[in-house]
C-alpha cells in the first residue's frame, strides 16, 4: 500500500511517506502542506495487481497530487485487476489531485474506487480522465466506483458499469465516446469562467460544489484542462481565506 499523509509542522510539514508499486517522492512542501509525486515502481497494471492509495490531510493543511505518467490496466486475459484509493481532508483543509489518463486495454479486466472523505470546510478538485483502449482498440473492462462524504455524510455516490462493451456504446450510456475527462471540485464556489453546456456541468446539492464531466472520441482539446486550471484555482482560493 502507499500512504501519504501531512500535517502542520514547526517550518515545514510533517509528512508520512510510504511506498507500494506506487513511490511517493516530495516536490516541495511549506509549513502546512506539500506538493508529493506518484510514480509507479513497476509496470502497471497487470493481471491480478492490486493498487492502494491512502491519504491524509491534517487540519487546516494541504496535500497536492501529481503524477508521473499516465496508468494502463494491460491485457491479462481477463483476470482482474484494481486501483483503489481512500482519502480523509481534515477541517479546513485541501486536495488537489490532477490525474493523469487511466487507460483500459482490450482484454483488461479493471476496477477503479475511489473514496473521499472531507472534514467541515475542507476543499477539493480532482481531475480523472479514463480512456477506454489505446489506438485502434474497443477498450477491455472497467467499472468505476466514486463516494465523496462531508463529515460522514454523502455527497456524491457514483458507479458506471463499462464491463459490457455493447451496453456502454448505447446512447445515453457512452455511445461512440471513449474518453471520460471529469473534473470535481467541492468547498468552493464555482467560477463563472470557462462556462460549462448543459449537460456537461452537475451541481450537487446544497452549493456543495460541482462535477463537469465531457465524453470524447479523443483526449486532445479536452475542455477539462481550463475547467481544471479555473477550478483548482478556486480550491486554492477557498483554503487560503477560511479560518483555519
């Protein structure tokens, strides 16, 4: 498993760093938070891999995700294989996390959790780009399971089932789409630039933040990376001025 966790510190952060066959390694770091590296130690992911993630934010700090490389769930003759992250944000405190394409190949038989958990006045934007199948490919199975709570309540509970090759290519599931470039951001207000279409942009409830999410045949020109570079910001913004 990998962990990373940070804290506030006397002139730097306290900072928890435990490598899996993902390597944590320090960008750089103040006296409430860092900004930590994701980078596979081995090639990623095969049959039968097994991905765990852990993070912990202190309160009042912050915790910047970056990674390395793009990840593709590779052939394994169907065997399966999984990504698995839970993450705790303390009060006051902030994640952002800029994902890097997540690539299912044919014959890929993958599953992606991911679980936040968020004390009161915590902020986070996450970037997730899923790409089902590399060049010339259909793209093997996957499903996606996301939960983000606010102190122990629910805010967002999420699946999409894409194990079925023709099911995910009806209409009003992906159709001819391969690419799901989603960008969440919650504990912070929404900018009013770039402007998402409708049905592009989801509010949840209560002001709590907001999920733009766009299907692709393709990854470049993506929308998702100014709604990125806006909506971190705003992340950003929103830790800096809460009293922490």
């Amino acid at each position: 498993m990998t962990f990373v966790g940070v804290s506030a510190g006397v002139g730097r952060s306290k900072l928890g760093l435990v490598g899996g066959n993902l390597a944590a390694r320090l960008i750089s770091q103040d006296d409430t938070g860092a900004k930590v590296a994701l980078v596979a130690t081995t090639a990623l992911l095969l049959g039968g891999d097994r991905v765990d993630l852990e993070m912990q934010v202190g309160p009042g700090c912050w915790l910047e995700i970056v990674e390395t490389a793009g990840t593709v769930a590779y052939d394994a003759d169907g065997e399966p294989s999984s990504w698995n992250v839970r993450v705790t944000v303390g009060h006051g405190g902030l994640l952002l996390w800029h994902g890097e394409p997540f690539v299912v190949a044919n014959g890929a038989d993958t599953a992606r959790r991911n679980h936040f958990e968020l004390g009161d006045g915590a902020s986070m934007c996450l970037r997730e780009t899923v790409v089902l199948g590399r060049t010339g490919e259909a793209g093997g199975a996957l499903r996606i399971q996301n939960r983000v709570d606010r102190c122990t309540e629910p805010l967002l509970i999420e699946e999409l089932d894409l194990r079925e090759l023709q099911t995910r290519r009806l209409p009003g599931v992906l159709g001819p789409a391969k690419v799901i470039d989603t960008v969440t951001l919650i504990g912070a207000a929404v900018p009013d630039q770039p402007v998402l279409p409708s049905g592009v942009r989801f509010d949840l409830d209560g002001s709590a933040g907001a999920i733009g999410r766009v299907l692709r045949s393709g990854l470049a020109g993506s929308p998702a990376s100014r709604w990125w570079s806006s909506w971190s910001r705003a992340a950003r913004t929103a830790h800096h001025t809460a009293p922490h």
